[in-house]
C-alpha cells in the first residue's frame, strides 16, 4: 500500500512510527487500534471533550496539534501520540 488511495480507498499512515493500513472515514484513533499500534492508551471519551488522545500531526510541511478522537485519517499522514 502507499500514500494513494487503492481500489478498496486504503491507504497508508503513521501512527507513532509505524505504517499502518487506514480507511477513508477513520479516525486517527480507530486506525491505531485497528492495527494494533502499541502505546496507545490514555484515550477517554472519543467525543473530543477530554482531550486525552492528544497528537502531533504532520502532512507534508504542515504540523499542528489535534486529537486523535476527532481528527479523520488522510493519505500519506504522520502522527505521534503525546
């Protein structure tokens, strides 16, 4: 898989270092814990009102901050956990 869509719309991106397979409509969060990621934990709510699933955001030259309950996955995204 890479950064581009496939036939089925999967696509790749990095959750806390590793490439994992996501699907258009995932949350960062669903895309981590379907694939296993480790370290994943301290997520609370999944509404975006604790804030507890906090994560850096990299796409291309664009870094910002965001959580990982409400921010949808995209191709070719990095994300790190705080």
């Amino acid at each position: 898989m890479t950064g581009t869509p496939d036939s089925q719309g999967a696509f790749d991106v990095t959750i806390n270092g590793l490439v994992v397979a996501a699907q258009a409509g995932m949350t960062v969060v669903e895309a981590a814990w379907r694939n296993g990621v480790p370290r994943v934990s301290g997520v609370g709510c999944l509404e975006g009102v604790c804030g507890s699933c906090r994560i850096l955001l990299r796409q291309e030259r664009q870094v910002s901050v965001g959580l990982a309950c409400q921010t949808f996955v995209q191709p070719g995204l990095e994300v790190v956990f705080l």
